[in-house]
C-alpha cells in the first residue's frame, strides 16, 4: 500500500508539473493598460494631440522635451518610443471634451479629464515600479534586476518615491540633493554624518550612491561591494594589501573597528583607543617609555603599531608586530 501511495503522489507531481509547462497568450502592453485605466474604448494619441492642448502642462512639456526621455522621442535615434502616454495610459477618452470645455468655461476648461488616465497615485507601489520597469528591466543598468527583491522595494517605495519626472529636466537624482533624500527615511544616518568624525557627504565630496546601489544588490545594506573590504578599498586602496604580516580581524570586514557614517572617535573608530584594542588583545599589555625616573604610558595603540592594516617589515624582535 506504501508503494501504491508513493506512485499516487508521484504521478500527481508529475500532472502539476505539466499543467505549469503550458503557454498562456500575452496581450500587448496596452491592452493591459487599457484595463487598468478601466475603459477599452480609449486609444493611445501620441504626444502631439495630447499635450499641445492642455496649455497648463506647457512648463512640464519642455522640461520633458530637455530629459533624457524626451531625447528617445526623435525617430531618427532609433530608440523605443517613449512618451507622456507611457506613463498615463491611453489619453484619448481624456482630451476628448478639451476644445468643448474651453468653449464654455474659458481658461478654466484648459485641463484634460485626468480620471480616464491611469490613476498613478492610488496604484499599489509594484504597479507603479512595473509602468517604468516594462522599460528600463531590460534596456538599463542591470542593479534594475535585484530592485524586485531590494528592501526599497520590499518596503513598498517605487520609482517615482525617488525619481520626479516633473520637476524638471534632470531626472536622475542629483549629487546635490541625494542626501536629503535619503536622509528623509534615514534621519538616524542624518545623525551620524553630523558627528565629529564622518565620510564627507555634508562637503559634498561623496554621496550615498558611492557605497550603496539604490535599486537592490546582492550584498546586505545594498552595498556595491561583494563584501564590506571590498567596497572600502576602492578607496583606500593602501589598505587593500596584501602584506606579509596582516591584522587578522581587518582582512574580512572593515566594520569591525570602523563605524561607516560617523563616530565621536578619530577616524570613524567604533571606540577610542586603547579601549577599541583591548576588545581583542590582552589589556594587561602597557606601552611604556622610560625617559629617566618617568614613564609614559601611551594611551593610543598606534603610537607604536603605526602599520596596524598589515606590514611587509618584521620588528626588531623578527616578528610581525605591525610596527611599520
């Protein structure tokens, strides 16, 4: 009967397996759009017809024209075509009383219905990301393919969270106003960056876009790098060795003695030294220096192991002490 129960089981697998094989037909991407705007009857009209009426839009328009989008609406680029109706939907249905409006109500009837568009604002965040990524998941970067499983996205934000397609014609983030952005779900990072001690966002020498790739990586924190020594040594490549004497704890993550946005300690240490030190090594060790009847005892570890990322030189003892 086991046996009997086993072929069952196998052959019920092997049916649903089948039945995931079959095809099914996709509709043209504007058929779905259509659905979504909810009327079958409204047709796609091209820029032209839909924004030339609506002088409202007259600013926005030339942003358009200026961005790297409107660039793709010239045919001789061969690029796809992409335009206002890409975004919105199908726009005929929504200039369709434009001209009837304007005779009855002046400059106030100069708007198009924007209810027979696509209702952007109240679609779910992955609906709004799938308008952009029926683009830009095959025809840019490739981070675009972690962005599903990144935790922007998990944490339900989408493109136009980050990109504003209207305020003008720099659609990408801009260096100058990437922080402020981030820092708008990040206030704690915010902090850290105003401590004594931090990399030099607030001098606008670096922005968080150097470190982390907004759209999803395969590294934790979204981090470029495929590990944290990695990321780090793109810019301190003296760090990166290899040397003949290395600081263990140092050759895998950097964070183990090093905060990355901002610390109260030199350096971006996680502690002040010597306390950070004798996390690891024997406290019971005093650097001494005897000058006659005194002696001084240095406070700070790298008064002596100056070398501490790793040495190619031995101390006077023949050892590796990371001295120099």
């Amino acid at each position: 009967m086991r046996i009997i129960a086993i072929m069952f089981v196998a052959l019920s697998l092997l049916s649903a397996c089948s039945g995931m094989k079959q095809t099914y037909p996709l509709l043209p991407v504007a058929e779905y759009e259509k659905m979504i705007v909810g009327r079958l009857d409204a047709d796609y009209v091209g820029n032209d017809n839909c924004v030339s009426k609506c002088h409202a839009h007259d600013k926005i328009r030339e942003f358009y024209k200026l961005s790297v989008h409107g660039e793709q609406m010239k045919a001789e680029t061969g690029l796809p075509l992409v335009n206002w109706e890409t975004w919105h939907g199908p726009g005929s249905l929504a200039i369709a009383r434009i001209e009837q409006n304007q005779k009855l109500l002046g400059e106030k009837g100069n708007r198009c219905e924007s209810t027979k568009l696509l209702d952007l604002t109240n679609l779910p965040p992955q609906a709004q990301s799938m308008i952009c990524l029926k683009c830009h998941s095959a025809a840019s970067t490739p981070a675009l393919s972690h962005w599903n499983s990144s935790v922007h996205a998990l944490n339900e934000l989408s493109c136009s969270s980050c990109h504003k397609m209207h305020e003008g014609p720099q659609q990408k983030v801009s260096r100058d106003k990437m922080a402020e952005l981030c820092y708008g779900c990040h206030p704690d990072v915010k902090a850290q960056f105003t401590l004594t001690s931090h990399h030099p966002i607030r001098e606008r020498k670096m922005d968080c876009f150097d470190c982390h790739e907004a759209h999803g990586s395969k590294s934790a924190k979204m981090l470029k790098g495929s590990t944290t020594r990695d990321l780090c040594c793109r810019c301190h490549m003296e760090k990166s060795g290899p040397f003949v004497y290395e600081h263990g704890d140092v050759t895998e993550n950097c964070m183990n003695c090093h905060l990355p946005h901002g610390s109260v300690s030199r350096r971006l240490l996680s502690s002040a030294m010597p306390f950070l030190c004798i996390q690891c090594h024997n406290p019971g060790h005093r650097g001494v220096l005897v000058t006659g009847q005194k002696q001084l005892f240095a406070n700070r570890c790298t008064d002596c192991h100056s070398a501490i990322h790793g040495s190619n030189t031995p101390g006077s003892d023949g050892l590796g002490n990371l001295r120099r």
